[in-house]
C-alpha cells in the first residue's frame, strides 16, 4: 500500500506528476494536508506524519520515505516498467543519480538562499550560484533533449520543477527543456489535479 502525503501547488506536487508519468494512481492513496507556507499561510496538519510537518512524505507499507528526490528515485524504481528511470548496471546508472544528488545538495539550497537575498562568500564557494546552474544545465542539453539523452526520466522530472514553479530563466536551451517537461502528461494531470482539491482545515 502507498500513500502520499500532498498538498498543493508544493514539492509534492512534483510526486503526483511522477505517479501518473508512471501510470500508478490507482496503487496510491493521497492524503491532502496543509504544510506552513512562505507568505506565512498554511499550517502544520496533525494528520501529517512526517516528523518535521513537510510533504511530500510517501508511506509504502508502512514505512516512510520522504524528501522529493528519494521519493522519485524510489517510486521510479517500482514502476521500471515505464523506463522513467535508469536500472544498476546501466553505463548512465551514476549519471542518474548524480543529477538527484546535485538537485538537492546544490540546486535547491542555491536557489532558496538567492531567493532569500542572502550573499556570503562560504556560499558561494560551497553551491556556486544560479549562473553556474544555468551553464551546467545548458551544457548538457544543448547536445541533447534531456538530461539522460533521448529519454526522458525522473531526474528531468525533478530538476525541471523549480523553473516551472518560478519561471523559466530565459535560457533558450533550458527554456526548451521546461517547455518539454511541462507539456508532458503528469505535468499537465499534476496542475489539474492541484486546481481540482482544495486545501482541508487544518
């Protein structure tokens, strides 16, 4: 049994995309709860167990996985039927996950300090900037549609999702890959399913 603690138009939004990519709606329960927002609205949901009050928080029979890249490498690896990820073995197995990593490790804390206004040099020296995001990016896909060549997988599914959510950053190349991204069945389901349920009290 899996159940998916969401709540929209929020990372966990991402998870929806991936499960319906996937073709697993129908194996998913979906919990809707609040999470505490930016602008100060939301709260921390009761019914909520992830431990800090945060989605998305997958439980799959029982135990939990949480955090938007382990859940997306874990939920991927169930369905290997869809080919939206890369099995042990494969050359670009490594590739795959180092795309993960490098999103949560460096692309995330990057761009939430910059959209803090916060500068320093220890910052810069650890995660770079989003300049170096951007040619990073732009140096793969200019060579190829996505990150992983022709395929489209869950590391596009993933590192995609701030530039839909925010903007695209006026990158031909990357634009073009967002514009990919978003046109793709779970992204389009993902932003209807978020308009359809409204937030529960909490």
């Amino acid at each position: 049994m899996l159940t998916l603690f969401h709540s929209p138009n929020s990372r966990s939004t991402r998870v929806l995309a991936l499960l319906k990519e996937l073709d697993a709606l129908d194996d998913v329960k979906i919990e809707i709860v609040t999470i505490p927002r930016v602008d100060g609205a939301g709260a921390r949901d009761a019914r909520n167990p992830h431990p800090e009050g945060k989605v998305p928080l997958l439980v799959h029979d029982g135990v939990a996985v949480w955090e938007s890249s382990a859940i997306l490498l874990y939920v991927a690896e169930l369905y290997p039927q869809a080919g939206l990820h890369i099995p042990q073995g494969h050359a670009q197995r490594g590739a795959y996950l180092s795309w993960f990593a490098w999103y949560s490790g460096v692309v995330e804390p990057i761009l939430t300090l910059e959209a803090a206004g916060l500068k320093h040099p220890y910052i810069t020296s650890t995660f770079r900037s989003s300049a170096e995001v951007i040619a990073r990016l732009e140096g793969v896909l200019a060579r190829q549609p996505y990150l992983l060549g022709d395929q489209f997988t869950a590391a596009d599914l993933l590192l995609h999702s701030p530039y839909a959510w925010f903007g695209k950053p006026g990158n031909p190349v990357i634009d073009a890959w967002v514009d990919r991204c978003m046109d793709r069945p779970g992204a389009r389901f993902a932003a209807e399913y978020d308009k359809a349920h409204p937030l529960p009290q909490a």
